[in-house]
C-alpha cells in the first residue's frame, strides 16, 4: 500500500532511554523519540525526548518490531496512534510547551501514555475552546421554516444538494439535508428519491442526513399511526445507513436539537480548516506540535486536527490542479483528472468539479465522452454559490 504508515521500535545504548521509537509514513518521518520503555505500563507514563535534543550514541540501533499504523491522528496537543495488532494497539504522545520559571522562553515536555493512562490523567486547568475563522451558512431557497442560526450569517440559495451547507471562502465545506418525522415517513413511500438525495450529499467530504425525530419513534405503531409497519420502518432506515455509509445520519430527537447538532457540526468543521490554514501558511509540518505557547498553553484541551491520510489534502490538490496547474490541458476532460488521482473515488472528483461549476470557476461544453471543461477568467466568473448541474 502506498504512504504506508510504519512504528519501528529499536533499542539503543543509552542507559536513560534504552529505546527508540520512529513513525514512518512512506519516506517521510513523521516523528522519531527517544523513550524510557517500550510500552507504558497500566495507568503509566513515559518521558520521552524528541531526537536531536540530546548527545545519541554513535553505535547502529537494533530494530526490536516493526509494525503497521493503522490510524495517525493529531488532535492540537496530542499524536494518537492505533497499531495493526491485537494487543498493546492504542497509544497517545503528548506534546507540552512549559514556561522556565528562573528565566525567559519555554522548553518541551514529551509523554507516552497509553489509552487507560489518557482515563486516568486528568486537567486542573480551566477549558478554553479555540475559535474557528470566518463562515457562512447557506439555506435552501426552497427550505420552508428553516432553521435559525445564531453563530454565524447565513443566507438563502439554491442548493445542489442539502437544506443547509457551510461555505467557507467560496467552497461549500460541509452540507446537511433535514428530515421531519413526517418528511421520512412520506419519503419511505418514494425511496428511489430518498435514495438519490443522499447520493447527492455523498459527493461531498463531510454530510450529513439530520432527522427531528428519535430512532424509537420509527418503531412505535401508536407514532406510525398505521402509515407504515414498524418492521418496515426498520428495515428502510437500516437500509439508508448501509447504502449510504459516506452520509451521517442523526437521530436528534427534536427541532431544537437537530438545530443545534448542525451548527455546533458546522463550527467543528470550520474550526478544523482554520487551524489546518493556519498550519499550512506558517509552513508548520502537519505531525510536529507547534513551539508557540501562545497556541499551546499547558492545560488546553486538544482541537480538532485532519487525520495524517486525510481525504482533504488530496481533495486540495485535486482543485489546485483544476484551477491553476498550468500542466493541466484547457480545456481537459474528467478522465484526464482520473489519471492524476487514481486513489480519489470518481464521486469525489465530480463533487469538485460540480462545486467549481457552480463557483463560477470553470464550464462544462459538451455532454457524455465529448465533454469537455473549461477554466474560466475571474472576470467572467459567476458569483460563487450551488447550482443545479
């Protein structure tokens, strides 16, 4: 598998820290530390010390296991790890920036915990949420009663897909389709529709179906009130969830509550693309914990980071590449963007270039295999927004 992410445990000559572990993704070192153990006991720690901040010995480490990385994710502070193997799979590194206290300027604090660790330790500090840059929620001119959102402007468009998306920057970032206890129970009688609403909102990275009922209401016959069998209620809604994995579905019970699911989803994800900007323009590596305090004071809870194989830093480089790699012919066809992403699910290559059409950013002449796509000036750019293809 390409960009296989690989743990290497080694041992060393150092009588502090016998043991040395490096993370391998491809040929990029993601991280490489110097440890006290090999794995920390029940409820246990280990200080570790990144390499290079100390005299290493000169002597050839003697590799002890190397072993596949199923998941790499890094959430603010901490780097969470899960091991392809049955035990000993689950572990965290936490990064802690400290202010000296006799002098000026902070130094690093490393630890190794395991998942039972990371139950037992607990902050004193107070919880300090970061913000998100700015966003805006775009409703379906045709969503009748919409809901209202206090945290951020929102305005009426027509939607390709979904009730509600958020834009952040011209690029819709997340969208979500809403669901009545009434709206399901009719669209169980038109379910090839149903169907294809949520293949609409499977085009797009992060959807979500929101339903303003509880998943036990579907199997109460007083609730159905004859309309339809409870074992039929069950199998459709089990069926949506296995045909459409790609969209969340969420029981939020109420109004109220599917309202509130929405905008604290639409925040997170808002927040998670700020922080990756930020990281991106201040040219810090994805995997290394920043060196500010400033962003990293001891005692704040982690923020959302995108996982180490994320899909959307291909989803970056496939929009780059349509707007601006000159390489790219203009215009080009959808099969020449297949050939440069292989990896990328045909779904997602059209969902971009729909999201771009509608942006105004590029046009589509032409239909089936004589298609073709062409990029478009700013000046002759429509106003961003979705728009029906």
């Amino acid at each position: 598998m390409p960009d296989e992410a690989l743990w290497i445990l080694s041992q060393t000559d150092n009588p502090r820290f016998p043991y040395r572990i490096e993370i391998l993704k491809g040929s990029e070192r993601v991280i490489a530390l110097w440890v006290q153990d090999k794995w920390p006991g029940s409820g246990k720690q280990i200080f570790c010390l990144r390499e290079g901040q100390m005299e290493e010995p000169q002597s050839p480490f003697r590799e002890v296991e190397r072993v596949p990385v199923v998941r790499l994710d890094r959430f603010g502070k901490q780097l969470s790890i899960i091991l392809d193997r049955p035990n000993r799979k689950r572990c965290n590194f936490l990064f802690l920036e400290k202010r000296y206290k006799n002098k000026s300027g902070s130094y690093e604090q490393i630890f190794f915990r395991t998942q039972s660790g990371m139950q037992q330790h607990r902050s004193n500090s107070r919880v300090q949420l970061h913000s998100h840059g700015a966003y805006r929620i775009l409703i379906d001119s045709g969503e009748r009663y919409p809901w209202r959102f206090r945290g951020a402007p929102a305005e009426r468009r027509r939607l390709a897909a979904g009730d509600y998306a958020l834009e952040i920057a011209t690029e819709i970032a997340a969208v979500v389709e809403r669901k009545t206890f009434d709206n399901m129970l009719s669209d169980f009688g038109s379910i090839r529709v149903l169907h294809a609403r949520l293949d609409d909102l499977s085009r797009f990275s992060h959807a979500a179906m929101v339903i303003e009922a509880q998943y036990r209401d579907f199997l109460d016959p007083r609730k159905l009130n004859g309309r339809w069998p409870a074992s039929h209620a069950a199998r459709v809604l089990a069926e949506l969830h296995v045909l459409h994995p790609q969209v969340q579905i969420i029981y939020a019970g109420s109004r109220t509550s599917a309202q509130q699911w929405c905008e604290a989803w639409f925040a997170g994800r808002a927040r998670e693309l700020w922080h990756r900007g930020q990281d991106e323009r201040s040219g810090q590596h994805p995997h290394e914990p920043s060196g500010s305090t400033s962003s990293l004071a001891v005692g704040e809870p982690p923020t959302l980071y995108q996982p180490v194989s994320s899909p959307s830093d291909s989803s970056h480089q496939l929009r780059h590449t349509i707007l601006a790699d000159e390489t790219l012919s203009n215009p080009f066809t959808i099969e020449d963007l297949r050939q440069r992403f292989p990896h990328l699910p045909d779904g997602r290559i059209r969902s971009m270039m729909q999201t771009l059409k509608a942006a105004g950013h590029i046009e589509r002449r032409g239909s089936g295999r004589a298609a073709r796509w062409h990029r478009r000036s700013p000046s002759s750019a429509a106003r961003p927004g979705l728009a029906p293809d």
